[in-house]
C-alpha cells in the first residue's frame, strides 16, 4: 500500500495510531498530557461538578441512530481555561481554619464579653446593613429602620468603656480587622448624639400608638356612661330588684349600691333552687315585653371593663415626661445637626405633641369626674365615690348585664315550651281536621261525610224496602218454600197478598226495628261503611236459605210469628 494517503497508520509500541489533520486556528486543542490530568496545570480549586460518568463500551455498537453514542460524535470545545478557573474558585478553604479563627478570636476577647457579642450578632441579624443603620439615624429616614429596629438599637448602644477598648484595640492591631460586634458598635459610637438622636426618633414613631391608647379608653368610658344612664332596660332591672328586695327585707328602701349586682346570681328560692335574676328576668319579661338584653346595648361599658384606668394615668404622665425629654434630646441633635429642615421638621412636631398631651391632660380629668358624679347618681355615697376604680364598676355592671342575657335567653326558651305544650295539650284527642288551623277547610267535607240520622234514614229506604219485599214473600209463600223468585217478581207481591191487615202489622213492626236499630247507633251506621256491607252479605245468606224455606223456629226467633201467619 501507498505511504502517501490522508491516515496513515503507523506502528507505535504495539499500538495502531492515525494522523489527524491540524485543527484551525484559534482552536487549539490541549495536548494529551493536559487531556489526561487537567488539574496539574490549574494553580487554584475550583468548584466541583458531582456528575455520574458514562463509561464507553470498548466495542461500540451500530443502531439507526448512528455508530456508537452521541458523545462520540461530538466535537471538541475548547473552553478559556483561566476564565473558568477564576469564575468557579472554591474559596471554602483558601485560608487556614486555624489561623482565622484565631485571628477573630483574639479580636473578639480581646474587646468584648462573649455573651455581649453574642447578643449583638442576634440583634444585627433584624436589621439592615450598618452602613445603612448609620445614614438612616441621620435622617430619620423612617423607611429603612422600623421601630422595632430602633428599640433593638436603644439595647445595643455602646458604653464609654466598650468605646474606649474598641478603639485600643484597633490601634494596637491596625491589620487585624475587628469582629462583627465591635464593628458594629464602633460605628454607632461614631454618630453624634446617638442617645438623644434614638430616643427622639423612637418617640415620634409611638406617639401615635401611645395617644390611641389613652384616648380611646376615655372616649369609651364617657360613652359607657350615656348608654348606661340612658337604658331602659337596666333601669327596669333595678325598679325589680328593689321591689323584690323590699318585699323580701320588709323594708321600703329607696335604692341599694350597685355592688349587690355581684351577689344576685348567688341568691336562689328555697323551693325550686332558681336564682334571684331568674325570678327578675322572669318578672321582666313578662311585665315589660319591649326591653332588651341589656349586654348588646351597652358595648362602649364593656370595652372599658378591659382596660386598667390606673395604668392608663400612669402612661398619661410618661407620655408628658418623654414629650419634655424629646425636647432636652432636640436640643442635643440641633448641636450637632447642620441641615435646619431637620431641625424645625422635628421641632414643629413636638409643638403639636405639647399642645395635644394638654388638651389630653384636661379630657382626662374631665371623664373622671364625670364618672363621680355619674356614681353620685346611680346613689353611691360620696364618700366612697373616690375610692370607686372605674375598672372594677365597669366589670359589675359588664359581667351583670352578660349573666342577665344568658338568664334571658333561658327564661324566653322555656316561655316558648310552654306555649307549646299548651297548645298540644289543647288538641290532644282531636283529629288534625278538628283543630283550628285545619278547621276553615272541613265544615263541607264533614257534612257529607257524617251525615245526620235523618240522611241515613233517608239512605236506608232502599234496605226497608227490601225488608218489607222479603217480609212479604215470607207470608205470600203458604207452604210454597221452593218457589224461586227474581227481585222484580219479588216487588210486586205485596199486590197479590190473600191477607192485607196482616201485612201491615208484619211491615210496621219491622219499620219500628229500622227506625230503632238508626236512632240508636246513628254515628256507628254512619261512619263505618263496612258494617253496611256486612249486612248486605247477611241478607243475600238469608236469601239464598230461600231455597229450602224457614222453619217455625227462625220465624220466632226473627220476631215474625203471628197467628195469621202461615211459614
């Protein structure tokens, strides 16, 4: 073979080897020394890829696809080693563990208390960067720290001595950086007036808080106050409780303090074991059906129930002593503050905080005197008018007016009951057509179906009749007893009779019989139409013992005999 063509195999150390055509250029493929082990020629750790590897068959096999598997025939990319080398760096251990830790170990004990710093690094970990935290101070810039973040911050300000090895440390040691927590609080110490700058922008983001709180207590006290004076319901209440109590205490008392409201629950009759405020209750509503439940009309006396008036003085003064402090912190910042927007913008707020905690100040002292005097006339005495808490009467009155609704609530259940079983008493017995409901439909459907005595004599001529007919045939027959009639023959016997005075006694004793057996039983013939089919039967039995005749016996036994007649 020629030693000329494209590939040309050569004999390497027992192994076949082609030529390969050079690749184009700005290509350049790694040589088979970089193929083999790449990570001789990289100078750093790079990231590592946790793939499976595909091993290729020794033989590969032919499919439709093609020969072999897909990465076969892919061609080879080259990659900027440097730039991937530099993109996927593993820094996770470019420094000894060793040393760092104890670089920030000596930093760390050298400054602060382990416990110290351990509670700083929490409190940075709700708050934004220090760089921010810092600009943010500055401006009050309301956006970036919440007041949560600036309580957390009031926490975490540095003391003169923190400060001050702080910053021994940082000169005796200019190359080793400072931890996270001495970082933190060198930069805070660098603000000035940070104290006052925090505590005057902690004030304003809570005075509106702080106000609400205060406010709106008196605003429902002074409302409780209207709805309980203005209630009929309650006023009832008590015009019953003070009759009942006279009666009872045989006394003619003008009235009783409110603090008994507590004890009616506990007061019960000896005889069914039920309370007071049932008996109350009971008498309320049925004397006195348009009241109320009483707990549904007064909401405002309830909210106030829940609210510590004492406490709610207490905060009335703190919030004036920290409105006076933000003054002295305002000062303090105007020193040190160079933009004067800042300055008045925060100077007009705390005039309008002056202005609303005096209008506060007088409302308060307002409300509360109105509440004495509202004691004074439900007939407290006034000399324990000023010992009354506003809290504890707001819970008499609240907790009484919810046991008086649920005792209501009873009382109207078992008042329902009642009338119930009242109402079934009244129609037990009775046919549901019989009732009033159903009555107006009845009337013309009763008529026909119960008729009178006289409409059942009426309809029972046909059954005389055939009495009479029969009574006929029985004496016409004179020893004839198998002679067969038919009906129509039968109706015309009584005109071939040998004897007509006796048919007449025969037929005035059996419409006697009739006339008896309708007045007697007219309900029992009326209502149960089996018993007239009953009889039909008999008779139609008696016709048929027609065939053969009646012995002297039955005649008797029927009534029938006469002297005249002949069977």
């Amino acid at each position: 073979p020629s030693q000329t063509g494209a590939e040309q195999p050569s004999q390497t150390e027992g192994k076949r080897v082609f030529n390969v055509p050079p690749p184009p250029p700005g290509l350049l493929l790694p040589s088979p020394s970089q193929g083999n082990d790449p990570a001789i020629l990289k100078k750093r750790k790079t990231v590592k890829l946790f793939w499976k590897e595909l091993k290729q068959p020794d033989s590969p096999r032919k499919c439709k696809f093609g020969r072999g598997t897909v990465w076969a025939s892919l061609d080879k990319v080259a990659v900027d080693t440097a730039k991937l080398e530099h993109l996927f760096e593993s820094k996770g251990k470019d420094l000894p563990v060793a040393k760092k830790s104890a670089e920030i170990k000596k930093a760390a004990i050298l400054v602060l208390d382990p416990k110290r710093s351990n509670a700083i690094n929490i409190g940075m970990t709700v708050l934004p960067a220090i760089h921010v935290i810092k600009s943010a101070i500055l401006t009050f810039d309301e956006f970036s720290i919440s007041k949560e973040g600036i309580e957390k911050i009031l926490t975490m300000i540095p003391t003169d001595e923190e400060k001050q090895k702080i910053q021994e440390a940082q000169l005796a040691n200019p190359d080793v950086p400072l931890g996270t927590a001495e970082q933190f609080l060198l930069t805070l110490s660098s603000i000035s007036g940070l104290t006052a700058r925090l505590q005057l922008w902690a004030f304003k983001l809570n005075y509106e808080t702080l106000e609400k709180e205060i406010a709106e207590p008196l605003f429902d006290l002074k409302l409780g106050m209207e709805q309980l004076a203005k209630n009929k319901t309650f006023k009832r209440i008590l015009a019953t409780l003070l009759a009942i109590g006279n009666f009872l205490n045989s006394s003619n008392a003008k009235g009783f303090e409110l603090s008994y409201l507590e004890k009616v629950t506990e007061v019960k009759d000896t005889v069914h074991r039920q309370s007071l405020l049932h008996h109350t209750c009971n008498f309320v509503v049925e004397n006195y059906p348009d009241t109320t439940d009483l707990y549904s009309e007064i909401p405002a006396n309830t909210r106030s129930a829940k609210v510590d008036f004492e406490q709610l003085s207490e905060n009335l003064i703190q919030l004036e002593r920290k409105c006076k402090a933000s003054w002295d912190n305002l000062k303090v910042v105007a020193k040190h503050e160079t933009k004067p927007n800042l300055k008045n913008k925060m100077t007009e707020f705390l005039k309008d905080c002056t202005e609303r905690i005096i209008i506060l100040k007088v409302v308060h002292r307002r409300i509360i005197n109105r509440f004495h005097s509202f004691l004074l006339y439900l007939g407290q005495p006034s000399y324990s008018v000023r010992d009354t808490k506003v809290t504890q009467f707001c819970k008499i009155i609240s907790e009484f007016a919810l046991e008086y609704r649920t005792t209501r609530e009873r009382v109207l259940t078992q008042k329902r009951k009642r009338a119930v079983h009242r109402e079934r008493t009244k129609t037990r017995g009775k046919l549901i057509t019989e009732t009033e409901k159903f009555s107006g439909a009845v009337p013309q459907l009763s008529l026909e179906d119960n008729p009178s005595p006289v409409s059942s004599t009426v309809e029972s001529e046909p059954a005389q009749e055939e009495h009479e007919n029969m009574k006929n045939l029985l004496i016409a027959n004179n020893d004839n007893s198998k002679l067969r009639r038919s009906r129509a023959v039968r109706s015309k016997i009584p005109q071939h009779t040998d004897s007509p005075s006796s048919q007449d006694d025969a037929t005035d004793e059996i419409m006697d019989r009739l006339v008896k057996s309708v007045t007697q039983n007219p309900t029992e013939r009326a209502s149960s139409p089996k018993t007239r089919k009953r009889s039909r039967l008999n008779r139609k039995s008696l016709r048929r013992t027609l065939k053969s005749g009646l012995s002297v016996d039955v005649v008797q036994a029927l009534g029938l005999g006469s002297t005249n007649v002949k069977v």
